[in-house]
C-alpha cells in the first residue's frame, strides 16, 4: 500500500495550497517522476498518509532562456534535458550527468528537481549544477524564496525546503562561450549503477589559460563539495599535464569519503585521482563531447517526450477505482488507487505479462507504455494511470498478430527463460516507434534498464535489429 490518499491538484496554487494545509503534520508528500518516493515507501514499509502527483502540472516541464539565465522547471525529466537543445548549448555537464542517470524508463520519469530535493551526496545532477552555479527557487502560498546551492544543501538528504515547499525553478546563468564543462561518473555498471565517486568540472579560458576553475565531487562526502584546492592549482595557468597532475593531487584536501557496500574510501579516493586527470584531460584536448552520439534514444515512441497536462483536479482516497485507457480499450481498475502500476495492472486487470523481477526499477521486467512513453510500472503510482493510456505487452499484437518484435524475437531465439522477455520486447518496440531502422548501438541502448536472467543479450539484440528489416 502506498498511501491512504492520492490528490492529482490541476494548478500550482492548487499545490501550493494543499501543501500548506498538510504542513503542520507533514503528512503531504510530493511525487513527480516517484522514483525515489516509491522505492522509500515500499523499503520503510509506512506508507503515505497523503501523495500529492505534480507530474502533469501544466508548464512546469519547460527550459527557457531568459536574460542570460537558464531556467529549468521542476517537472523536466532528467530525458527532457538531455535532448533540450539549451541544455545541449550551455550546460554539457548537466545533459551528461543526465544521460547518466540510471536508464530510459527512469529518465523518463525522474526530474531533475528531484534529484535536489532527495539530497543524496551521490545524485549525478547536483554536482554539474553546483559548479553551473545554480540556485533553486521554492514557492509556498506565505510566498517565494530563491537559494543558492550551498544555502540549499544542509546535509545527506536534508534541505532548506520546508514542508509547505516546492521548487518551482532551477536557474543558472548561461555559461560564457569561452568556458567549457565535462561530468563523469563511476559506478559498478554502465548503467542503472549509483556513483562511487563523480565529478563535475567547468573552466572558463582566456586563450590558454584558465580563467576560472570550478570543481565539484559527489559520493566523497556527506554533501557535495568543491575541490577550492585542486581549483587553484589550475587557475592562471595553462591546462598542462603538470598542472593537471597538481589538481589530482590536490583533491584529497576536499574528499571524505566513506567505506560502504560499494567501495572502500581508499577506492574512491584513488578514483576521484583517476576521473580528475581524465576529466581535465579531456578539457585540455577538447575532447568531453567525443562518443556523443547526438541523438540518444529515449523510448519516447512516437511522441515528444512530454506527458499531457491532467485536465482536472482529482481526489482519490484509498481503495478508489481508478478510470484509464489499458491497451487501447477504456477500464475501470477497482480498489487500486493505493498500489503501483505494476500490482494494479496483475492483480486488477489480471495482465501477467508485465513482471515484478525487483520492485525498485533495476530489471526492466515490469516496462509498460505511459502515453506512450517507456516507465517502470514498479515506480508509478497506479492512480497516476487516472485518465492516461497505458500499454502493456498484451496490447501489441494486432488482430491476433505478433508484434514484429515478437515475432523477431521467437525467430531468433531471443525468447529465453521469458521471465525479463515482456520487458525486452515494450522496450524493443517503443524504439521502433521512435526509430523504425536502429543500429545495433542504438539497440544496446534501448535495453539499458532491462535485465537478462539468462545473459543472453545477442539474441536479444538480434531479434531487435531483426525487426527492424
């Protein structure tokens, strides 16, 4: 059970004023994207007294450019960034640490604002900001208040945002065209992995020398910190290897990291040497954007990667039917508004094949089409499906037809165990949607956030590039 009630408010002043009246007993919880509320829930086991859905507040999944300043609303998914052509120009660091962030199902549907307001010393998108200079601006009904970064962040997941809070904006002034910016990331996989150690870096040159250094390190410590440092080191001089070397050398003034399940600090210390000198590396050759391919691919399908506005204000208790649009044909889901997705959609509409293989958005088992956007089902709320259109493997076939990449995968084999295949497959099709002809690379990176328990990916692959013809 997630919560004892769900509100979908049609208005930010709606919000703001819901917030205000849950405020004394902090019983109202925020969710937008859910993919950390969610997987807090079901780990404490308590569920909420009372979520209040934001995701589909019109206007608020905008960037603008406004005056000199970047302005990032509180609804972009960490997706909407990365293929946002102001966030392409201005700020590389962010659109990497973006990419960065577990896999497509869950950048489409984590925000970036999210990423601040959990507070995690190892969220990607904070230390990319910190050195952008960002500030967050929090808006309640007693009025509004901008903060900077270090004002912002008081300790591991706490805040200066009080509980009749929201951030409505995120802003940063548009860097200079001489400065230049990389994120790198180090985890225990490529994908869907929590960062050991990162780091963000922005350098503004007169000619060849550095103007301006900024550096910042996340997962070395209880909060983001800025290596001042190891920013000395490399400040009125040129980018050379020797100065490069002073600055990783440096970086032990910053860090403090800890031992954990992930790694030992020794580990993360040699690592944040490693990323630094490869990351300034890359700076010096002006080479941080090689490998980028342009057009990532977001298993947005055929749609522009933005959910449609909610027309009207809803107020669901718990056991309340939920009413959406399941597999092309309009269902009522009864008792549901207190499950996730994924449970209302085995356990209402009786659907096996959408799979429950973690229930924390790791395997990709349980991927559905949200307005046909590829999510999670474990990590949505179900009430979230209130008046939405879900799809879920079932709703593939055509007049008793195979999908194509059913089809595809039965033929080359790419049908396994069949425990993680349903997952594969919405992935696989929601390319095609967004993509008819993909490379095998683009393929491998359709299915970052799905999981073979077979270790069969060939196949897999195949059968997808298979479709395709």
């Amino acid at each position: 059970m997630l919560c004892s009630h769900y509100i979908i408010p049609g208005s930010l002043d709606e919000t703001l004023k819901l917030l205000a009246k849950h405020a004394a007993n902090g019983s109202a919880r925020l969710v937008a994207g859910g993919t950390d509320v969610l997987v807090e829930i079901e780990h404490s086991g308590k569920p909420a007294r009372t979520l209040i859905d934001i995701s589909r507040l019109p206007g608020l999944d905008r960037v603008t450019l406004e005056n000199g300043h970047v302005h990032i609303g509180p609804l972009v998914t960490h997706n909407q960034a990365v293929a946002n052509p102001i966030i392409q120009q201005h700020a590389w660091p962010l659109l990497r640490a973006c990419w960065e962030v577990g896999a497509p199902q869950i950048r489409n549907r984590g925000t970036i604002a999210g990423n601040l307001a959990t507070a995690s010393p190892a969220n990607d998108t904070i230390p990319p900001l910190w050195v952008l200079g960002a500030a967050v601006t929090l808006a309640s009904v007693r009025g509004r208040r901008t903060l900077t970064f270090p004002a912002f962040f008081q300790g591991v997941r706490r805040t200066a945002l009080a509980s009749d809070e929201m951030i409505v904006d995120i802003s940063f002034p548009a860097p200079p065209p001489t400065a230049r910016g990389t994120f790198i990331k180090v985890g225990l996989r490529r994908a869907q992995a929590i960062s050991l150690v990162n780091i963000a870096v922005l350098l503004d040159f007169d000619g060849e020398v550095v103007r301006d250094a900024r550096i910042a390190f996340g997962s070395v410590a209880p909060t983001i910190v800025r290596a001042r440092a190891a920013e000395e080191a490399l400040t009125g001089h040129p980018l050379t290897p020797d100065r490069i070397e002073q600055a990783a050398q440096r970086i032990q003034e910053a860090i403090h990291p800890i031992d954990d399940i992930r790694g030992s600090a020794a580990y993360r210390r040699h690592l944040a040497g490693v990323i630094t000198r490869r990351a300034l590396a890359q700076l010096a050759a002006g080479e941080e954007r090689a490998g980028w391919r342009g057009k990532p691919v977001m298993l947005w399908g055929n749609t522009d990667g933005h959910y449609p506005a909610m027309p009207v204000a809803v107020d669901l208790p718990a056991g309340a039917d939920i009413s959406c649009y399941l597999n092309g044909e309009p269902i009522v889901l009864r008792d549901a508004a207190h499950l996730t997705l994924l449970d209302a959609l085995r356990e209402r509409a009786l659907l096996m094949g959408v799979k429950e293989g973690c229930a924390e958005g790791e395997c990709g088992a349980c991927t559905v089409w949200l307005d046909g956007i590829a999510v999670q089902s474990c990590l949505v709320p179900a009430a979230r499906a209130q008046g939405a259109a879900v799809v879920t493997v079932e709703g593939l076939a055509e007049n008793e037809r195979l999908h194509p990449v059913q089809e595809a995968f039965v033929q080359s084999g790419g049908v396994q165990c069949g425990y993680c295949t349903p997952g594969f497959i919405m992935a696989a099709a929601n390319l095609l949607r967004e993509r008819p002809h993909p490379d095998r690379a683009e393929a491998a990176e359709a299915i970052t956030g799905n999981l073979c328990r077979c270790t069969g990916y060939v196949k897999i692959l195949d059968a997808m590039v298979q479709a395709a013809k």
